[in-house]
C-alpha cells in the first residue's frame, strides 16, 4: 500500500492522460494533451504505461483501471510506434518493420486488456465474442451498454491497428470480424463518441479491406459523413482519414451525395479553384463533370485536406494541442512525399 501511496501521483497523471482521449474536454487534462513536445510525451509514455499495469496488478479486477491500461497501450502503440514508423525513409525498411512489429505487439497488449475489461464484466464475453459462431457473438454483443463504448472502441481500434500492420498474420485474422462488430455496435450505443471517432476507425477499414472481411465502399462513405456529423469539421482525423484514404487511394467518390445534416456551407470549407480539365482527369475516366461528390478528389482533395490541417492553429484547442502536432507532423511528410501517390506531370 506504501508503494501505491508513493506512485499515485503518476498514476493521476495516467488517468489525466487516457480522459483526454476517450471524454470531453476537461482543464484537468490540459497539461498533458496540451503538450506541444512530442519528445517530452514520448519520454513520459512508457514510464506511465508500466506505472498503470503496476497498478492493474494490485487491483486485478478494477473496470476503470483495465480500461485505462487498454487505453494507453493503444495510444502507445499508435502515437508513439506506428506514428515514427510510417514517417521513416524506404531505406531503413528493417528499422521500419520492426517498429511496426512493435507497434503490433502494444496494440496486442490493449487489446488483452481490453477483453479482460469485458470478461470482468460479462461471463464468457471473449470466449462468445471470438467463438466463430454468430449466436455466440451476438450474445456477447448484446451485453454492451452505453458505459461500455470507451472500452469497446479501445478493443476495435487495438485489433483492428495490429490487422493493418500485419494482415497475413493468419491469427489475427481471425479476430478481424469480432472486432469489426464490436465497432459496430458500439456506434449504435453512442455514434457521438469522442466527436465521432468511432467512426473514423470505420471508415479507414471498411475502404481498405476486402469484401470478405467487411470491406465496402459504401459502407465506409456513409461512416466519414458520420464523422462529418458528429466531429463538425472540428477533428484532425477527419481531415488525415480523407487525405489517406479516400484521396491518396484514389477512390472515385463521384457519385455520392453529400448525406449529411451539416452542409459544406455551415462547415466553412473552401476548396482551391480546380481547372476543368485538371478535374476530369483527377476523377478518372469515366466519370462526369457533374459529379455529385462537392469534396475535391484525388490530388487536389489530397492537398485541401492536409493544408486543412497545416494550417491550424494548435493553441485553438488546448486541450488537444499534442494530438494536432502529430497530426502536422505527418500532413507536412505526406505533402512531401505526394510524388509517392500520385502522377505528378
């Protein structure tokens, strides 16, 4: 008890941490999301991540404490691992594998936690949930309440992030679907969640998988207009989620309509004059000029969305100033790197 006397106050600090991430915005968290210095932060990452499993340990069966320990590993994994990764140059392809791979055993990590989380909870959540057999999942489903949705997004995003980094690990695809499903239906508990980033996590899967694992074009439009919804325009993420998945991919998007309650209008997005020819071409062919979709495609709407995000002011939200550096630091790589994805004459 001396002990957990003597590193409460890091543990807070960890507490302070995890709250920004997966409630509204709080003074108390200030400091820590606040935080403009990504080495600082990342300095602090793991002493707080060994501060809180410590803890876990003491209180095996503490809902809050399992959750924050899922929570923090999956930010880990993917603010301070796979974010470094994904920036490095081709040529340290070891260096960068093996991040990756790290990142992938962090996302593992919270997503342990995470269904311990559940199988504290509710009696054979895992065992039903990963069991194959769709009455089973259903019943495990089913279970979830409101309260739960931080938790069930931590699950998702933990199973989903090792997946990506990963996907011919022949174990993790197995856990593909129930997590899909877990996302799902925690969307249906609470779609406003975290000014709507369950939805992001969404819409990144659903445009990059395969139809047999879910994928679907569809699917993934109807969840960014959900993002749309629920962020206001308000969120890096929504803006990066564009950028590399719509834009970068070049999926053609020119037949959707823009279903959303909040218009571009309202949104206050202001798109670079495109000439007529450069349009048709970034569209594809195929397509017309009357194309519905009102967001600039390909190349042009890669460069909106990430000059979106360069040329926010960090200081604007406080409380998510860490979060908006990070998000800079890879808008100005893939602005750099944009020759990597595109024909460029």
């Amino acid at each position: 008890m001396k002990f957990l006397n003597k590193i409460f106050p890091l543990i807070l600090v960890c507490c302070m941490f995890f709250s920004c991430a997966s409630t509204k915005s709080n003074s108390l968290m200030t400091p820590v999301m606040g935080e403009t210095d990504t080495i600082l932060m990342s300095d602090m990452m793991p002493v707080a991540l060994k501060a809180i499993e410590v803890l876990h340990h003491a209180a095996p069966k503490n809902d809050a404490i399992h959750e924050l320990t899922a929570s923090l590993y999956v930010m880990y994994a993917n603010a301070f691992v796979q974010h470094k990764a994904d920036m490095m140059d081709a040529a340290d392809f070891e260096l960068q594998y093996s991040e990756k791979m790290r990142a992938k055993m962090h996302y593992l990590r919270g997503r342990d936690y995470s269904l311990s989380y559940f199988d504290n909870k509710y009696k054979n959540f895992s065992k039903n949930l990963l069991s194959k057999d769709p009455e089973l999942e259903q019943l495990a489903l089913k279970k979830l309440k409101v309260k739960d949705v931080p938790a069930a997004y931590w699950l998702g995003a933990a199973c989903l992030g090792a997946f990506s980094l990963d996907p011919l690990d022949v174990d993790m695809l197995s856990g593909v679907n129930s997590a899909l499903a877990v996302l799902e239906r925690a969307a249906e508990l609470d779609p406003a969640y975290n000014k709507g980033a369950i939805w992001d996590v969404l819409v990144a899967f659903y445009a990059g998988a395969p139809a047999e694992f879910g994928g679907n074009i569809d699917k993934a439009v109807s969840a960014f207009l959900k993002e749309v919804e629920y962020s206001k325009g308000e969120t890096t993420s929504l803006y990066m989620t564009y950028a590399q998945v719509f834009c970068k991919n070049n999926i053609d998007l020119s037949a959707y309509v823009w279903d959303c309650p909040i218009s571009i209008e309202e949104l206050g997005w202001k798109f670079p004059e495109i000439p007529r020819d450069e349009f048709l071409e970034s569209i594809g062919m195929g397509v017309n000029e009357n194309a519905l979709w009102p967001l600039p495609p390909g190349i042009h709407g890669f460069d909106w969305a990430l000059d979106v995000v360069l040329d926010l002011d960090v200081n604007k939200d406080p409380s998510s100033r860490f979060m908006t550096v990070l998000a800079k630091e890879k808008a100005q790589f893939l602005k750099e790197h944009r020759e990597d994805y595109f024909i460029i004459w």
